[in-house]
C-alpha cells in the first residue's frame, strides 16, 4: 500500500507537468505552422491587395479567403488546380496573378495616388469599371479584363462554390462526393 501510495504521489505531478507542457509545445507548433503556411506564393502586401480587389467585385470574398484559396492553388500540383485559369492559360499561373496584381497596385497608383487596399470603395469601383471596359491608363498586362474574369471567377468559386454558398443561395448542396475540404 505504502508503495502504491508513493508512486501515485510521484506519477500525478509528473503527468499533469507534462500535459502541460505538451499542450504548450502543440499550441506553439499549430502557430508555427499556420503562420508559416499562410502565403506559399504571394507576399502578404500581394495577398491583401488580391482579397481586397476581389471583395469589391464579389461581397463575402475577404471573409471566404480568396487569397487563400488562389495562393494554395498556385502552390499545389497545376493538375489539381480548382483555379478557372487552369483552363484557359495554365503558362504561368502565378506569373500571370503576379503580374495583375502589380498592374492594379500601377495603376490605383497612376489614378489616385495611393494602393488599392488604401482607396475609397468608389475608387475600387470605378477600377473595376475601368478594367470591364479595358480602359486602364498604365496597366496593360495582362490584359485588364481578362484579370478582372478571372478573379472574378475565383472570388465567386470561394464565396459560392462551397456547401455554405449554396446554402446561402438556398441551393441544394448535391454532391456526389463531398469534398474533403471547403475548397
């Protein structure tokens, strides 16, 4: 009994330390890695002026994570991409978002005097607009419009695309084969 006694006495402190400690180093690591994982491709001026651009061309984006969504696939395999441009110039994905995002930051910089994620929503909209009618100043590749069809496509694929989409659509989620992720 004795002996019984002094184990548990020893066991008890030694295991409740060591949850704890294990808890910190797992809480450390899920840190670690969500914030080495957060842009494989973009840097993160990219990334907001990306969610940004979008967000004004579809409401719900910057909460959906389009950035997320576009930089994860351009940084997975091209095959399994769920990006629209897969499909119609798979050259240099990253290059061609890269390049758009550069030729917004050009010219809200040329228009305004300021990057886009620090313009007014009427200047984001009147961007837009300038992108739908090809009527950009100083950005011309790519070609604004096709930037604005593909980001436009991707802002809507992440809002609408998932089960939560058609659910706020009041759209039957059908499925075959749920997806093992959101997006």
């Amino acid at each position: 009994m004795k002996g019984r006694r002094r184990f548990l006495t020893r066991v008890i402190p030694t295991t409740f330390w060591a949850s704890i400690t294990m808890r910190s180093l797992s809480q450390n690591a899920e840190a670690k890695t969500v914030e080495n994982t957060s842009h494989k491709i973009f840097t993160t001026t990219e990334a907001k002026t990306l969610t940004a651009w979008c967000a004004a061309i579809v409401s719900g984006a910057e909460e959906a994570g389009v950035a997320q969504f576009v930089d994860q696939n351009l940084a997975g395999d091209q095959a399994a991409s769920l990006l629209l441009l897969r499909y119609l110039d798979a050259s240099d994905m990253a290059g061609f978002y890269r390049k758009g995002i550069s030729g917004i930051e050009k010219e809200c910089l040329h228009r305004f005097g300021l990057p886009f994620v620090q313009v007014t929503d009427d200047q984001r909209v009147e961007m837009i607009q300038a992108a739908i009618a090809s009527d950009m100043q100083v950005w011309t590749d790519p070609d604004p419009n096709f930037f604005y069809f593909i980001s436009r496509s991707d802002a809507v694929d992440v809002v609408y695309g998932t089960q939560e989409g058609f659910a706020e659509l009041n759209i039957p989620y059908l499925a075959h084969i749920p997806p093992p992720r959101p997006w």
